[in-house]
C-alpha cells in the first residue's frame, strides 16, 4: 500500500478526495504492475469509477501481456465488471490481432451478446 495513501486514509475525512487518491495510485501502477493494479481496484467504491477503471487495467495489461489479462478477465465474478474487463481485453487484442479477436468474440460465450456486438460493431 502507498504511504501517501495510508496517511490520506486516516487523516483526510472526505471520502471522494480519498477515492481519487486510491484512481491516481491504480493509474500509476496500470503500466508498471497491472497485475498489482488489479488488486488495487478492489479498494475503490463499488460504481463506474470502479468498472470503468476495470476495463482500462484490462485494456492496457492486454496490451503487453494478452493471456495474463484475459485469465484475470475469465476469472471475475460474472456481472458489468468481468463483462467490462472482458471488453477491455478484447479492445486490446483487436488493435494487436483483429482477426483472432474477432472469431474469439463471435465464439465467445464468456461475452453476452449485446457485448459481443458492441466489439464488432465498426465505431
């Protein structure tokens, strides 16, 4: 745990500013250590904030290390958050290989279909 982090936990009241100090530590750790990245994600409040840091962690680790993030992906509770990582993912090995991408989305049954076609579907 970040020293900074730990005093601002028990010293500062106010419960967003605390919140966005535990964003910057995940932030700074997304490249370096995602893996410890995604552990740190379990400190922030349930909500956006969470899920969509969820997606960019994911996103950025499968940039480097595509089965490491996509395990980590899999192994998620179902629900927005693994379908959000999921995404991420996918976003990430797209850009790297669209065409292994694209059979394992259109296979997928770890993906629902309305995500399925949001990753298909041309932006």
């Amino acid at each position: 745990r970040d020293s900074a982090l730990a005093w601002a936990e028990e010293n500062i009241k106010d419960p967003s500013l605390i919140d966005r100090m535990r964003l910057d530590s995940i932030q700074s750790k997304i490249w370096e250590n995602p893996s410890q990245a995604t552990e740190k994600l379990s400190e922030l409040p349930e909500g956006k904030m969470r899920q969509e840091f969820r997606a960019s962690v994911a996103n950025n680790w499968a940039s480097s290390h595509l089965d490491a993030a996509r395990e980590w992906a899999n192994g998620l509770p179902e629900g927005i958050e693994r379908d959000l990582a999921l995404s991420g993912v996918t976003g990430a090995w797209i850009a790297d290989d669209t065409a292994a991408a694209r059979e394992f989305i259109e296979g997928s049954e770890e993906l629902d279909a309305q995500t399925r076609w949001r990753l298909l579907t041309p932006r």
